[in-house]
C-alpha cells in the first residue's frame, strides 16, 4: 500500500552524494518483508487449517487479527513512540518483527499463532507510519518523491514475488517454513538498517493523540476514512478465502494458486502505478470511477469464479481496481487535512492507515460468516460487490460535501 508520512522529521544532511543512498535499500527489504508477511497467509488458509486442524473461517481470523494490529500501530504506537530515535525505533520495529513471525513458526497451537500475528501487526503499523519519513529525510528536497517510492517498492513486491513465492514455500515444507522465510527476510532488514541508516535523524514534530478529536470531528475526513474502510474491505471479503474459492469452486490444483497470485500481484503493481496516476488531479471524481469499476468486477466474479479461463481475467482486474484506489485514498485524506486541519496532516494519514487495515479485518471478518453461512463460499464475491455500493454512495456524498465547501 502507498501509506503518507506519519511524523515528520528533520534531519542533518544524511547523504551528500547526488545518487540515492544504500539506506533506501534498507527500508526497500523492510518493506519486502513486511508486506510478505501480512498477504502471504491468504494463500496459506487451507494449509494451515488443515494442520492445526480448524476451520477455513477460523483460520481467516488470522488475516483480521493482523489488520488490527496494524490498525492499532499506525496512529497510536507511532504516536506514543514518538520520542524515541527514529533509528533506534526502526531497529526495535525490525526486531519486533522478526519475534513475531519467530512466534509463529513456533507457534503449537491456534490461540498463540494468533498473538504472534497481532505482535508483528503492530511492528507492521508503526514501520509505515515512519519509513517514508525516514525515506524522505536521506535525500535531497527533489528526490523524496523517489525515495518514498522505492521505499514502497519493496512492499509491492511483496504482493508479485514475495507472496507467492511463500505460498509455493508453505504448501511444499510446511506453512511454518514461510514464517522461518520471513523471519530471515526480517533479520536481513533489521542489520540492514543497523548498518545503513545513519544515526543523525532527529524528530522535531512528532504525532500527537491530542490531534485526534479533531480529525474525527471533521464530517468529510470521517467520510473519507469510511471509503478508505469500505473499499479495502469489499476486496476482502473475497480475497481471504481467494486460495479455497480458486480450488473448490474453480477447481484449479493447489500448485496453480500460487501462479494465479503472481498473476495477482502483477495486477495490483499495475493498478496502483496507475491509479496514483489518475487521481492526481481530482481524486474524488478518480475514486467514484474506481470504487464503481471494482464492484461490477467483484459482481463479475461471482458468474466467472466456475470458469478457469474467465476466473483469471476477472481476478486480473479486480486485483488492479483493488489497489488503484490506495493513492487516491491518501492524497484525499491529505487535501482535507491540509485544507481544513492545517497541522494534522500527519496524524489523518496514520488513521487513514489505520481505516484501511480495519477494512481488511471488516472484509476478511465478513467473508468467514459467509463462508460458515447457508450461502456458502461461492457468495463472498457479491456480497463484497455489496460492500462497494455503500462505497459508491458515501463518495458521491463526499463530492457533494465537498462542492458545498467551495
């Protein structure tokens, strides 16, 4: 996902050189490992409840649990950990994270696999709330934008490579091995960062919970996190359990789920490159058209899933609109802040974060009634279409609102 600054942070020039510093790369590994983690369980629900013998909906818990986490780290623990070296902080994330997923290699039994993921959500929240920051502050004015980038390339390559390429671990040697995967994924970014980020990085402005009630009183940000949360999630009622409905509904072979979700990945990469793009200059009116999109697919999916062929073109966009909209999502979040909140920039787009991750566990929740329901798994894709008609409705409510504001 393309998450906003949290913090921001001056520094002392960190690099001189014209070429972009080696502690990018740093924060580009992070990222790769963190993203891997918090996706890659997805193609991992049936193998895991298989061995731990529980439920597909039970196991499903373990993508909610973690948004949550995640949820709760983005505006709150970056907040609370404010104070601290933002070098020293980046290294505790990093160790923090290798625990987590540690934990969950170990894990014996459901209930501890679940604290495991909740421990490493958090790492996962307050890692975004400060790495593009962190990102930006290693390089010149004109280069941030790229610098954040490559930082949130890592992540996004997590989603075409990293996922898959754990799920391929996962259903050959065992789900415990993708979590040992990461875990060495997380050592690496953790004596990457030791080693590469400097120690001259100084907060001068940190988040503050005081800001809080003043952005939840403001009726157009608080719209705008409710698309954030109902967009994300209406993909999540379906992706969750993408890895069953491709096997018993679509009667692909445990081996060609994972093709499928590089096919995926690829998709998502695309869609964000070219959502960010479109919504440059008018991100209400972008999202309408996206949000719209995304439910007649999700909609599509339903009719296709029983088609291998046509399964895979629908999956192909649906995983473009689904992350589009990310872009678009903050940089609104962004506006009506600088418009309307001057000074609370930073903490509308940790709670942005944060609404996107509670979509995720809204989603992931929902489908596992579902699939648990009369209805069954093959319904989650229109029920997730619904998700997105209240989405459409509360943007064209936000574009209302914000023409009165003119």
């Amino acid at each position: 996902m393309n998450y906003q600054k949290e913090i921001q942070i001056k520094t002392e020039p960190a690099v001189k050189s014209k070429g972009l510093p080696a502690a990018l790369w740093a924060l580009t590994i992070s990222a790769f490992g963190i993203g891997t983690t918090e996706f890659v369980i997805v193609g991992l629900l049936p193998t895991v409840a298989g061995d731990l013998g529980i439920s597909i909906p039970s196991a499903g818990l373990l993508v909610s649990l973690y948004a949550i986490g995640v949820a709760i780290g983005a505006p709150i623990l970056t907040a609370l950990t404010g104070k601290i070296p933002r070098k020293v902080l980046l290294v505790s994330i990093m160790l923090l994270f290798v625990i987590g997923n540690g934990l969950a290699s170990i894990a014996p039994g459901f209930i501890t696999l679940v604290m495991a993921r909740i421990l490493t959500g958090f790492a996962h929240g307050v890692y975004f709330s400060i790495g593009s920051t962190i990102a930006a502050s290693l390089v010149p004015e004109e280069k941030r934008a790229t610098a954040i980038s490559i930082m949130f390339a890592g992540l996004t390559l997590a989603i075409v490579t990293g996922v898959p390429l754990g799920t391929f671990i996962g259903q050959h040697f065992g789900w415990r091995a993708t979590f040992i995967g990461v875990s060495i994924l997380g050592i690496i970014g953790l004596l990457a960062s030791m080693l590469l980020v400097p120690k001259n990085l100084k907060s001068d402005q940190t988040a503050s919970l005081k800001s809080l009630p003043k952005v939840f009183g403001n009726r157009r940000m608080i719209f705008a996190f409710l698309m954030t949360a109902m967009g994300y999630g209406g993909t999540f009622v379906v992706f969750t359990y993408l890895s069953p409905i491709l096997q018993q509904i679509t009667g692909f072979q445990e081996s060609t789920v994972t093709f499928i979700l590089l096919i995926y990945g690829i998709a998502i990469a695309l869609g964000n490159l070219l959502g960010g793009k479109i919504a440059n200059k008018n991100p209400l009116q972008a999202l309408l058209w996206m949000f719209a999109a995304q439910g007649l697919v999700l909609l599509a999916f339903y009719f296709t899933a029983g088609n291998q062929i046509l399964s895979i073109i629908t999956l192909f966009l649906l995983g473009g609109l689904s992350f589009a909209s990310v872009p678009g999502l903050q940089l609104l979040v962004v506006q009506i802040a600088e418009k309307e909140l001057p000074g609370t920039e930073d903490v509308a787009s940790g709670i942005n974060i944060a609404a996107f991750n509670i979509g995720i566990a809204i989603g992931s929740y929902t489908g596992g009634l579902i699939v648990t329901s009369s209805l069954g798994l093959a319904s989650t894709p229109w029920i997730g279409a619904l998700f997105l008609v209240a989405t459409v409705l509360i943007t064209l409510y936000s574009i209302s609102l914000s023409k009165n504001q003119k």
